[in-house]
C-alpha cells in the first residue's frame, strides 16, 4: 500500500475509482458531505466496496467535530455543538465540560462506528488568538493551553472509549494563523520562545496520540519559507522533538489553497519533509493520480508507525446510548453533573 489518504467522488464508486483503487492501493479513504448525502446504507456500501477492492480494512477518516465542521449530519444523523460550548462548560465546571467533551466524542465515535468509519479528524489542540483568521474560531476549546489540551484528552478519549481513532490536528498549531490556509498561506511571525509556551505547549500533553495532522502555516522563527507541512525542521525539531510526538504524522490536505506548485511536487515535499502520508481530500481524479504516483510504498518508520496506528484501535466499550445521549444534553444545558453511562 501506499503512503497517502485518499479522496471519493462521490456516494458510489466509479469504474475508475474501481481501477484506481485496485491498482493505487491508498493507505486509508477520506469521506466528506458529498459521500454521505444517499444517508447510511449507501455509505456503508460504498466504504465496503472500496474496502473489498482493496482486500483489507482500509482506515477510513471523516472530519466530525460539529459545529461548522461535521460531515454526517440531519436528517441522517445528530448535530453536536462547536469545540467552544466545551470550553464554555469547562469555564463553569471543569468536570462538567470534561464529561461532556467526553461524552460527545463516544457519541459521534457510535455514529461513525454504524457506517464503518473508524477515524475521526479531530480533537483539535489550536490556540487562537486575537486577530487570527475565523477558520479556527470556535472550533477551539478555549485560547489556554493546558485548557484546550485537558478537552482535546477528553474528546480523544470518548472516540477511542467508541472503536474510533482519533487525528490531533493542527500540529504544531493553527491558531496563530491570520489567514485561511485552504484559501492561502498564514505566515506567523512570533518568536519560539512565546511559541513554545503556547502554541506548542497544547500538543505536549497530547504527544502519545496515535496520529496527527499538520498544519499548513509557516512559523518563520523556525522556518522562514517553508510550511510546517513541508518543513524538515519543523517536523524534525518540533513536531517530533520539542512536543515528542512519535505517531503517524498525515498532511492537511494537500490540495489546499496555502501550498504553491504541482500536486505532486507538494505530496513529494511532504513525504520529504517527514509526513508519513499524503492526504488528499477533493476526489479529482487526475490529482488522485498524480498524488499517487509521488507517494511511495509505506516502508520503514512510516510504515511501522502506520501499523502501530491501526494497532492502537480497540473495541468499543458498552454504552447505553439513549441515557448518553440524554445525559450528555442535560450536561451541555448545564442542568446535570457528570456521570457513567455504560449498559
């Protein structure tokens, strides 16, 4: 298999999705809005095809935080809160917005479980600050550091308490960005020292996770031309040394309006600058194909911590889920206390 994530076109496979698949051999499948819009039995079918053609379960991954960014939605499935009402709850009760975190990540984790999802892009450890581009905004769990890591924990631990891995994103951190990076590059000027004790300092509790995305910004006190996603240094010095993180390290999307030149010379530069794989999300046909051809066969590290990735799923724990459920909307009203809820 090859080192990359892939994107769909669509709810059903083509015959050249079928081909492409079949001889590609992507690492892991990506699903967005435009996969999940027949509802659940075509998506289950969709995922089980493309599994079967590439004869292994293939990892698959959606982005479902809530808020603005959830993927599976009405009338097929529940909407859950924004990062943000976390951090509001843990403002008031700190075991209350911890529970909650909790509880909604076990809760979106049996959502994802019924289709065969088993991935979730999140939780998120971006700090953001004022003046920062909106595209974080209340997706974050709060602008301090040991606050939006202790959430990240807990919403990390509700999708793996449901079978589901979790991706820390956007490491080294997105939050200082004052530009959208899927529209344009964000340049952060700020120096490492104050880096460290923020921006980074939320992904050190976090550093054991099983897998992480980078971001797409540069941070010109350790790399003036280079963003983080393409940067030897960054990876090398901070992702894997200063915050210690030793899982499988993806790409943000590598087709994402931050990064200059070919879609292949960007999925080269990523492998390069130590990205284990490429992710590539929108299902254009003639991108997947030129992100696989620069994406190599996982071998050596990349390919032990793939494997050590997977390895790190286990099965879901027994939960009653209408009293979580009905818990978790009492906790997020502030009317209840936290509590276990398991059959």
């Amino acid at each position: 298999m090859r080192g990359f994530i892939s994107g769909l076109a669509g709810p059903a496979l083509s015959d050249r999705e079928r081909s492409f698949l079949r001889e590609a051999q992507p690492w892991g499948l990506i699903v967005f809005k435009r996969n999940v819009a027949a509802g659940p039995e075509a998506l289950r079918r969709l995922l089980d095809e493309a599994r079967s053609i590439l004869d292994r379960h293939a990892p698959v991954l959606v982005d479902q935080e809530g808020g603005r960014v959830q993927r599976l939605g009405p009338p097929h499935w529940p909407s859950y809160p924004a990062g943000a009402a976390y951090g509001a709850l843990y403002d008031r009760d700190r075991e209350a917005g911890l529970a909650a975190a909790r509880f909604g990540a076990r809760l979106i984790a049996a959502d994802l479980s019924s289709v065969g999802i088993d991935v979730d892009c999140m939780p998120l450890a971006d700090v953001p600050v004022a003046g920062a581009d909106p595209i974080i905004g209340d997706r974050a769990y709060g602008t301090e550091p040991d606050k939006v890591a202790a959430i990240a924990g807990a919403i990390a631990q509700g999708l793996a308490d449901g079978g589901v891995l979790p991706v820390l994103k956007h490491i080294p951190g997105h939050g200082r960005a004052a530009a959208d990076s899927h529209n344009r590059l964000p340049v952060v000027d700020t120096d490492r020292v104050t880096l460290e004790a923020t921006d980074f300092a939320a992904f050190r509790p976090l550093a054991r996770l099983p897998m992480a995305m980078t971001a797409h910004v540069v941070f010109t006190a350790i790399d003036p031309l280079a963003p983080a996603t393409l940067s030897a240094p960054i990876v090398r010095n901070v992702i894997r040394d200063s915050i210690g993180f030793a899982g499988l390290l993806m790409s943000d999307d590598i087709s994402m309006g931050a990064l200059s030149g070919s879609i292949g010379e960007r999925s080269k530069a990523a492998i390069a600058a130590g990205c284990d794989v490429v992710l590539h999300c929108n299902g254009d046909m003639a991108e997947m194909l030129d992100v696989a051809a620069a994406s190599p066969v996982l071998a050596g590290a990349a390919a032990e911590r793939a494997a050590a990735a997977i390895a790190a799923k286990r099965p879901a724990l027994p939960i009653d889920l209408a009293a979580a459920r009905a818990s978790f909307a009492k906790l997020m009203s502030g009317a209840g206390r936290p509590v276990q809820v398991q059959a």
